[in-house]
C-alpha cells in the first residue's frame, strides 16, 4: 500500500501527516525518529500493531511511503 506522508520541520525536530488516514499523526526529534513513529501510527490506524516502512525514511515535504501490515506470528 502507499500513502502519502507530508513532513514538517519544527524548532523541537519533526511531524508528519498521512494524508489517506485522516487524524493520522507522528513526530520525532531527527527524522530516523520519525519514522519509527510514523510506522507506529500509521499500523496502529490500519491493523492496531506497528506497520512496516519500505524504502527511506520521507525527507521534508511531500512523500510517498510503502506500507504493509507487519508478518504473522
């Protein structure tokens, strides 16, 4: 699945939004942080467990991400 995910810089580091999930945020200090955050968000939104990122972390701005829901026991 691809979302995408717009990432805005503030004094304290980062936050993003997805714009497919509404009411979905994250933010972190650096953007390795980020995006650890946001694979939280965004799996506990679709399936109430932390999600897998594909690819790197989103820069500033707009981005796409690949998404899918984290492997069965």
């Amino acid at each position: 699945m691809e979302l995408t995910v717009v990432v805005n810089r503030e004094p304290e580091g980062f936050w993003s939004q997805v714009n497919e999930l509404p009411g979905c945020f994250a933010s972190g200090r650096t953007l390795a942080e980020l995006h650890e955050a946001l694979a939280e968000a965004v799996g506990l939104y679709l399936w109430n467990v932390p999600a897998q990122l594909h690819g790197a972390p989103p820069g500033l701005g707009r981005s796409t991400i690949r998404v899918s829901a984290p492997a069965g026991p």
